[in-house]
C-alpha cells in the first residue's frame, strides 16, 4: 500500500514530534526533510558549495552530530532558498514518499511541492512565543548558551525567509488541516494528527 502524510510548518511548532506519531501509530516509514537542509547547511559551514554539499549528500552527513545548532539553523533555511539546492533534494524526497507501506514526511514544501498529492496533509502552527521558548529549551538542553529572546528573533527572522522565498515558500497547501499546538500538549497534539489521518485511511479504504 502507498499513503502518503505531508507535515508542514515552521520551527518548532510541533511538526515533527506529530510526524513521528503518525509514523508509530500506523508503521509508516519518516522522513524529516528538514534534517537534509541542515545537513548541506553543516556542509556550507565547512567550505563546500551549497549545490555541491546538497548533490553530494550522504545518509552519513544526515545523522551527524550538531545538526540541531543555531548556526545550522541558519544555514540551513539560507541553502533551502536556493533553487538549485532544492532541486537537488526533490527527487531523494519523493521517491521516499512513494515508498510501499506507507511515509511521513515532515518540513516546509512537502503538501504543496513535494508531495501535492499526498493523501493527508497537515500544517502544523504555534505562536512565536511557544516555538521559542520550545527550542530555547531543546537548545539550552544540548548546552547551547543562548537566550530565549535571541531564540525568538532567530525563529522570526527564519520564518520570513522560508515564507519569502520565490523557490517553494513555506505555506499551507489549500487541503490541509491546520494543527495549532499553541495550548496542546504532546498527546493532544498527536491525538489530533493520528484521527486526520486515520479518517483518510478510511476514507480511501472505502473507496
């Protein structure tokens, strides 16, 4: 069976830990693109082209160390504006998608240029407030000295730029279900998700 989830939205809104839900609750493999930009991200910080880092990525480079920094972050959503950058990753991500059994993908693109015809789309929101001080909290965490007010202006200046973009900018595709985790906990969060997509598995079943 194919079916495919598209989970996109800003930093730190939830996306992927309502990602990984779906992906347990139904045995669906995941993919967080995301963790692709920050990898040719990491790789520009060293020296290498974008196009080069992103043509040349390794599953090596996906699970290094350090991806998670501010530095990476920055990185990442500068290369993830490039079209070339982009393109380089688009078929990596789709053939994922097309996988049997069934995948997640979480990140920015995936319901509107990635996977448009993904079978369950979800666009996943919080204040600015609560993503940062989630990510001060994840970062201070993995001993990063940072502030949550530099946190904030970080994940403003991020989501301009990913929502600015001409290549693919980060919106909500038409048929989505948007998720605000603003007040949710975890569980609520993920119960939400996993009942979107558990009525379009359904839905397709009955068909």
């Amino acid at each position: 069976m194919k079916f495919t989830v598209a989970v996109d939205g800003p930093a730190a809104a939830g996306k992927g830990t309502v990602a990984r839900a779906i992906a347990a609750e139904f045995g669906f493999a995941h993919l967080d693109t995301g963790l692709l930009y920050r990898a040719v991200g990491r790789r520009v910080l060293e020296g290498v082209p974008p196009e080069i880092a992103a043509s040349t990525l390794r599953h090596g480079d996906v699970v290094r160390d350090g991806l998670r920094a501010p530095e990476v972050s920055r990185a990442a959503s500068e290369v993830a504006a490039l079209p070339d950058v982009r393109q380089a990753l688009v078929e990596f991500q789709r053939e994922f998608a097309g996988r049997d059994g069934g995948a997640v993908l979480d990140g920015r693109d995936i319901g509107t240029v990635i996977c448009p015809d993904a079978e369950a789309k979800l666009f996943v929101i919080a204040s600015d407030a609560t993503r940062a001080h989630r990510r001060w909290l994840e970062l201070t965490a993995a001993g990063h000295d940072v502030t949550e007010a530099g946190v904030l202006d970080d994940i403003r200046e991020r989501d301009a730029r990913d929502a600015g973009r001409r290549d693919a900018p980060m919106k909500a595709a038409s048929d989505a279900v948007v998720l605000d985790t603003s007040d949710l906990d975890v569980e609520e969060a993920a119960a939400f998700a996993l009942e979107v997509v558990r009525t379009r598995l359904e839905g397709r079943e009955g068909v």
